[in-house]
C-alpha cells in the first residue's frame, strides 16, 4: 500500500471508523458476509444464473470466492452496472496480492523501446501495415511515440515536479527579466476542475444517529463517513440494514429528514479526497469494497505522474449526489461556492481552467453553466437598480434642499435613457409590496431587459476567462433509463440491499431527474415546441423553434448532407452514402432515433384477471412511456394512479420535478437537449458495446373479487427489461419473481435476441443514444456558418469532421476510419462476460481499446477565435473504466496538451 494510503489511515477520522465495533465483531461480520458469498451467491453476477443453485457446502465453491477482489463482485450485472454503483475493482485480480485491484499503481508511467513496430500496430495480424516498419522506436504504450507530444508531456510534468533547475554556468550568464524571473518561480499551467459523478462523493455525517434497532449496531457519531463505510455495509449484510437506510434517506422537500430522531444530517466530504476514495484505506476496504477506492484516484496520480499536477492546479467539486442541482445550491451554496473556486484556482495560476466531469457530473456542470448565465442577468438587474435607487435618493435630497417639486417629481427618470421613463415611478409603487429575498417580485421590463442583454455577455466572458476546455468523460447526453428503474421499482446501488429497501432511499434523491431522458425530438425545429410542457409537438411548418437562436436547425443540416448539392443547381447527387462513416450521426439526424423509436422505454402491462384466472389473462392491456412523459411528470401520476401504493410514494418524483426544474431558477433543463457550451476546446469520451439496459416492463395484475372491488398492490414489479449489446444488437429478458425479492436480485431468462437500430450498444450504464448525441457538437461550427448565412456554396457539413482511429493493442492513430467489424450473427452464443463490466476484457492500464475520434473546428463570428470539438469512442470500454483507462485519458489529453502549446504556448 502506499505511503500515502498508510499515513491517511492515522486520521482521526479513520480511527474512528476503525474503532466503530470490537474487532471480534469485524470477524464476525466477515464470517457471516463471507457465509453469504461461499453459499454461492456470487453466481448471481453471471447473467445465466444457472449457476444458482450450486450447493452452498461445495469447497471448491468457498476457494474460488475467496479469491474474489470485492465483495460486490457477487451482485448481478445490473446491480453493477448503474450509474449509482461506484464501486469497482479488476475482475483479472485473483489475489489480495495484486494492489491494483484496489488502488492506482506505484507509477503509471510506461515507456519503452520497440524493436520492430509498424505503423499500424494493433493484435490483428492481418490489418497491419507489414512495408512501414522501424528497426527502433521509443513508445511510451499510452501516449504514442509522437516526439512533439512526449516532449510537451515531459516539459509540463518536470516543470510541475518540485526538483530544482539547477543552471550551468551558461545559463548564470544569461540575466532573465524581473518578470520572467518571478513568474518561473512558479508552476503555472491551467488549472483542473473534478466533477464526479453521481454516488461519487463521500458523504459524511454531521449529527448523531442512535441505531437501536439491534445491540450489535453502532451509532453514528459527528464526522464518520456513512457513504461509504465499511462497518455499515457488514452491519447490513449480517445484521440490518435499517440505521443505514434511515442514515442516506432524504426527508420532505429534499431536507435531511423528516424525524430527528431518525434521520441523519449528512454533507460531503472536503476537498480531493473526498471524490478520491469512497471508503479509504485499510485491508477491510480492499478486501470488502476494493474498487471504491479509486473514484478518482487513478486519474489524480495520472495527472500527477504524467503532466506534474498537484493540490495546488487540481480543485476537487465534491457534493451531496442525492440533490437536485438547485437544492445544492439552495442547502449548501454548491454552485456558488464552484464558482468561486474556479475563479480562485484560475486566480492563482495565471491561466483558465480544465473542467473535467464523469457521468451525472457532466449534467451537473451544464447546470451550473445555466445557472451562472441567469445569475449574472439577476446581478446585471441588481446592480441597475442600486444605482436606480441611489441616483433617485439623491434627486430627491437635492430637491428638498431646494424646494423645487419639479425635482422630486423628475426622480430618477431624468438621469436614465429616454426608454426607460417611469422607473422611478415604478420603484415607488412596488417598494411597499410583497418581496422575495429582499427584491421586489415585480420587474421593470425595461430595466430586466437590458439586464438580460448585459448579463448574457458578462456570462460569455466569464466562460472565456475561466473555462478554457471542458472534458465530458462518459457524459449522459440526453439523460439515462436506469435511475427512473431505481425510483420505480429500486435498483440496489451496487450494495446488499433488496430493491425494495433501495427503492426507499432512492425515491426520496432529487438527483434522480437530473438523469431523466430527454427526447431527441426537442433539437429539431419543426417537431417540439417546449415553451409549455404540456404542448403537442408542433405542426411541421411552425416557426416556433426551440433550438439556439443563434444555430441553424439540425434540420437544415440533415438537408444540406442529403441534398447539398441540389440546393447548389447541381443536378446530380454524388455516388455513395455521405453518412458512411459517421453511423452516430445517421440515426440521429436521418432516423431520429429516440428513446421509444423502436419499443417504450417503460411499459407498463395490465391484467384484469377473473375469479381463479391464471396468468396471462385475457384481458390486458400495456401502456407505454417516452421521454417526453418523463419530462411532463406524466409518468409518475399515471404509475401512481395504476399501482396505488400506500403513501403514494411516486407523487414525491413529481412535486420534485415540478419545484427543482419546472418551477426552478433554471428553465427547460429537462426539455431541451443540451448545445455546444461556448468554450473554447471541448472533448468529449466514451465507452461503447459493453451490454446496457435501455427499457423496463412492468406489470400489475388486478383480480376482481366477487364484489368488484379492486385489490391494492405492493411496488411496481419488474417484469421485464432490453438490454443492447454490441453492435446494437437487442436481448430481451424476462425476470422471475416467483419468489419475489432476493437478497441479490432477480433471476432473469433471455427469451430473445434481435437486431436494434443504432450501431453500438452503450458503456453499460448509460444507453448510446444518449452518448452519442456528443456527435451533434461536431456539426457546432457548420450551424453556425449556415444560420449566418455565409455557408453557401460550402460543402457537406460532414466533410469538416476528421476520422482518425486507433486499433486494439496498437500505440499510433491512423487518419481515416477504422476497417468495417463484421457483425457476429445473432444466434452466436454469447461470450463469458466479466460481472463488472459486462465484458471479458481486463482494466486500467491491462486494456488497450480500439478508439475512433472524430474532430473539428470552427471559428467565432464574433470574437475570431478557434474552437474545436473532439469526440473519441472506446470500443468496450466500461463507463467508470473512462476515468482510469490510461489509453483513454492520453488521448484527451494529447489534444489537450497541443491545445496548450497553441493557444498559451506551455
């Protein structure tokens, strides 16, 4: 273990967590936790399951689990792959021995000489380029051997390495000017933003919690970790689990519970290390929940060993992922407080900043960038009506010295611009009348529209000034499906927890509609108009368009791709596909493909069912969902009013949505897909083809009894859910509940297997049509010419998208895009998959994935600058393996480190 790791088990925190139970009670829990895993359940992570029913007394069964890195590798892959599961440790780890299972490695650095490399490199033999080889070539095996980039990567980690430059006598002689000699002096480079993602923040306790529900149970003391702590997960899987779920639980409205004397106060942990590890430290840690330790942790000593980053460049954004965006800031300042920080760090080192964001953490950041444009309008406003109201009192004194009634009644409209009469007038009468944080609620039009104006610039040069590139790893683009299973039905958080018990917890997080699905159908202009949510899509030929006002549709530029050169009195169109090598882009913007084109993202089937009738009965009937009944809160009342639970817990999702994102500062958060932010160098990667589940069925059966009365029904019961696999391929499985809800999850039969719509399956988390929406950032610089009007005559919008890629195993990218997979067929049977990640591939620095990167620029019409937008795709590539996947983040970093010799010249 590092010395790092060992020194921070001496905190007091840590101690105290050591200190939680007796050590006699730690074996206990062992035992019995290891009783559980020996009693076979780990079999359940294999999507056959056939496996369940091994004997729990058979030896070989007990030795093999005891090999296992975590814990958690028993539970089921849908259990692992969501987006509340953090925890992850190497499934190719046999042996506690191996220390990269649990934590970073001692260095992640490795580079070598290659005697005979080609170009090409990569596994397949029969894709390499045999005529282009070189006797010798240093590689380093993540970056490449691109002597420019390894330069600039050397140059910015000694500078950042805290080892004196000696100078030779030469270098003595050479007197540097005062300004030069101070600003060498310290290690400024553009400072790093971490944005984790959601359940990726340490959540800690701030008030006592008695846990009386059994003597072995342990209060919950001020300042012991409860998210994630290794005491509370043995309690739960020996003992209850009650004080735990009581202790994350939300209460009304988002508060920190509805009874004190039950509900705990929990806040997030400080600093780097809070979105570091989870549960830090010590052999339970690894032994138990190995892979919480590396959240982040990877890529902080990635950034440190590769490009010379410490505490000083690298600002960590901790927060309680149970909120909703606006509730953050509400509660604990969150978006304020980042502000802040961001403007410090960049403060500080003299550049603008990297924004680095995981997952939820991306629509986090989209978030905060809305709520920095409405605030800097509500400053703009504030600050006109201070001088409004200064200048007014002014007048007035001077006019009462004189005794000239012309003056006070002149007021403040005599020093503002003629179109703006009446504002002292206005301020008069709203002065004694009803306020809200000390402003009027009435507005001056006039007033708030120059506010507007001035406040919507304020906010592209605080972009410009602070965020120099933002990062998006595994970004959910339009949302994911999985968390609407979590407040549904539940979804166990990677924990030994009944869906049921999860769904207690989960259903009271505001955070879950961070995530909604959004529909593709709100970025084109001809069929959405979200100024109301409860609207109907709008005729074709409407000109009401949602989209940036400032962006040509993406409608004109399906048409422009399809029938450019007609437009242009060409006659004729070119031979070939112009979408040939940009599939992502196909289905998006020639299909428009969304979360429902193919099946419903959530259906629910009804049963009405006679007296003795068995099941399927005669009567049915099955009522689908889309994004767009997610978005209107539709479907929540509508599960609601079917399933009629006790407490009508779903009605809580719904007041959520309507106070957080209708009724919230920020508008149409949910309603709109998310544009291009306006900064300078955006980069955006992910995984693909790792198995992920993009639909849920429902079922609730209704027996009348002989007087025709309806029976009442416990929580929705999944009965069914799509899974894409690669290469878009679809699999249906059905879940049995004969037995209801287990401890490990629902056995699940595969009943058929088909051929989907889009060209991958996702990163095992998030779907890839939310992905791949990135691929619309591409087409950015292209809308924005054509709105312009000085598009024409240009050629296809996809011609100014560069492919290049990079083969499986190889260190060099290709210009140009990969050589075509042939797609297995589908009755193929399915390769053995690892339980955490849905695919038979190793992790970290082991895996060398097939990358393809798309690229392309574009310059301001206002300002003149260059912009580019980067997406690069991973070919099964798990979604939390994005942020410690070494061949990825050199990547996104090479571009990054290009981007910092051209534009700062570092």
């Amino acid at each position: 273990m590092p010395l790092s790791l060992r020194c921070f088990n001496r905190r007091r925190r840590l101690g105290r967590v050591a200190n939680f139970i007796p050590y006699s009670l730690v074996i206990f829990h062992l035992y019995a936790l290891l009783s559980f895993h020996g009693a076979g359940v780990d079999v359940m992570a294999d999507n056959n399951v056939d496996a369940a029913s091994k004997d729990a007394s058979d030896p070989s069964n007990l030795e093999k689990d005891s090999k296992a890195s975590s814990a958690f590798t028993i539970l089921t892959d849908d259990q692992q792959d969501s987006l509340y599961d953090p925890v992850q440790a190497d499934p190719d780890c046999t042996t506690s021995e191996d220390a990269t299972c649990y934590e970073p490695p001692i260095s992640t650095l490795d580079a070598a000489t290659i005697d005979a490399t080609c170009s090409y490199g990569g596994n397949d033999p029969d894709n390499r380029n045999k005529g282009q080889c070189s006797s010798s070539l240093f590689v380093d095996k993540h970056w490449g051997s691109d002597s420019s980039i390894l330069h600039m990567r050397e140059t910015l980690r000694r500078s950042g390495s805290g080892v004196s430059q000696k100078p030779n006598g030469e270098e003595k002689q050479q007197q540097q000017p005062p300004h030069e000699q101070q600003s060498s002096k310290r290690n400024k480079r553009p400072p790093i933003f971490l944005l984790p993602g959601l359940a990726s923040t340490r959540l800690v306790a701030w008030r006592f919690k008695a846990c009386p529900q059994h003597p072995l149970l342990s209060d919950i003391k001020v300042q012991d970790y409860v998210w994630l702590n290794i005491n509370l997960v043995l309690q739960m899987s020996s003992i209850s689990i009650d004080c735990f779920r009581e202790c994350l639980r939300l209460g009304w409205n988002q508060s920190d519970t509805d009874d004190v004397t039950t509900g705990c106060k929990l806040r997030p942990d400080e600093g780097l290390d809070a979105i570091s590890s989870l549960s830090p430290g010590g052999i339970g840690s690894n032994m138990l929940i190995g892979g919480t330790n590396t959240v982040y942790a990877w890529l902080i000593q990635w950034l440190a060993d590769n490009l010379g980053y410490d505490v000083t460049n690298i600002v960590g954004l901790p927060y309680d992922w149970r909120l909703s965006p606006d509730k953050l800031e509400e509660r604990d300042g969150f978006l304020t407080l980042t502000r802040r920080r961001i403007e410090a760090a960049v403060e500080s080192n003299g550049k603008p900043g990297i924004m680095v964001a995981h997952s939820m953490g991306n629509l986090v950041f989209r978030y905060f960038l809305e709520w920095m444009r409405e605030q800097l309008k509500e400053e703009a406003y504030a600050r006109y009506i201070r001088q409004a109201k200064r200048r007014a009192k002014a007048r007035r004194k001077a006019a009462e010295a004189t005794s000239s009634p012309s003056s006070t009644l002149e007021g403040i409209t005599s020093i503002l611009p003629n179109w703006m009469d009446g504002v002292d007038q206005w301020w008069s009468s709203v002065a004694n009348s009803e306020m809200k944080d000390g402003k009027p609620i009435q507005r001056h039009e006039k007033l708030w529209e120059l506010a507007q104006l001035e406040g919507t610039d304020m906010f592209f040069e605080w972009v410009e000034k602070h965020i120099w590139s933002y990062v998006g790893l595994a970004a959910p683009m339009l949302g994911a499906v999985n968390p609407l299973r979590a407040v549904i039905s539940g979804e166990s958080m990677g924990l030994p927890l009944t869906d049921e018990d999860a769904r207690g917890m989960e259903i009271t997080f505001g955070s879950t509609h961070t995530v909604n699905p959004v529909s593709t159908k709100a970025a084109f202009c001809d069929s959405w108009d979200t100024e109301r949510w409860d609207e109907e899509p709008t005729d074709e030929n409407s000109s009401e368009k949602q989209s940036d006002a400032k962006l040509a549709c993406l409608d004109d530029i399906f048409t422009e791709v399809e029938f450019g050169p007609l437009l242009d009195d060409n006659q004729t169109l070119p031979d070939g596909d112009p979408w040939e090598h940009y599939p992502a882009l196909r289905v998006l913007l020639k299909e428009r493909r969304d979360w429902d084109s193919d099946f419903p993202m959530v259906s629910v089937t009804r049963e009405y069912c006679k007296e003795k009738e068995k099941a399927p009965c005669a009567v049915n009937e099955t009522i689908p969902f889309g994004a767009k009944d997610v978005q209107t809160g539709n479907i929540f009342t509508s599960l609601n009013n079917i399933f009629k639970e006790k407490d009508e817990p779903l009605k809580i999702k719904q007041e959520q949505l309507k106070e957080s994102f209708w009724d919230g500062k920020v508008k149409h958060f949910l309603n709109r897909t998310w544009e291009r932010p306006i900064i300078k160098h955006v980069i955006l990667a992910y995984g693909v083809d790792v198995s992920t589940e993009v639909a849920y069925e429902y079922k609730k059966s209704e027996n009348l009894d002989r007087n025709g009365e309806k029976e009442e029904h416990s929580i929705p019961r999944l009965t069914g859910i799509t899974t894409e696999l690669a290469a878009g391929q679809l699999e249906d499985e059905r879940m049995d509940t004969a037995k209801g809800f287990d401890l490990f999850g629902k056995k699940r039969k595969r009943t058929n297997r088909r051929q989907g719509s889009l060209p991958h399956s996702g990163d095992g988390s998030v779907p890839y049509l939310s992905l791949a929406w990135a691929h619309t950032w591409l087409l950015h610089a292209s809308r924005a010419l054509r709105y312009s009007h000085s598009g024409e005559g240009l050629s296809s919008p996809l011609d100014d998208i560069k492919i290049s890629h990079r083969p499986q195993g190889a260190v060099e990218w290709l210009q140009g895009p990969p050589p075509k997979r042939e797609v297995a067929p589908l009755k193929e049977k399915k390769i053995e998959e690892s339980s955490d990640t849905g695919t038979s591939h190793p992790h970290g620095t082991m895996y060398k994935p097939e990358m393809i990167r798309y690229h392309n620029t574009g310059t301001s019409r206002t300002t003149g600058i260059e912009y580019t937008t980067t997406v690069i795709e991973a070919i099964q590539v798990e979604h939390k393996e994005t942020t410690r996947n070494y061949d990825i983040l050199a990547a996104v970093f090479t571009d990054i480190l290009e981007f910092m010799h051209q534009d700062m010249e570092l």
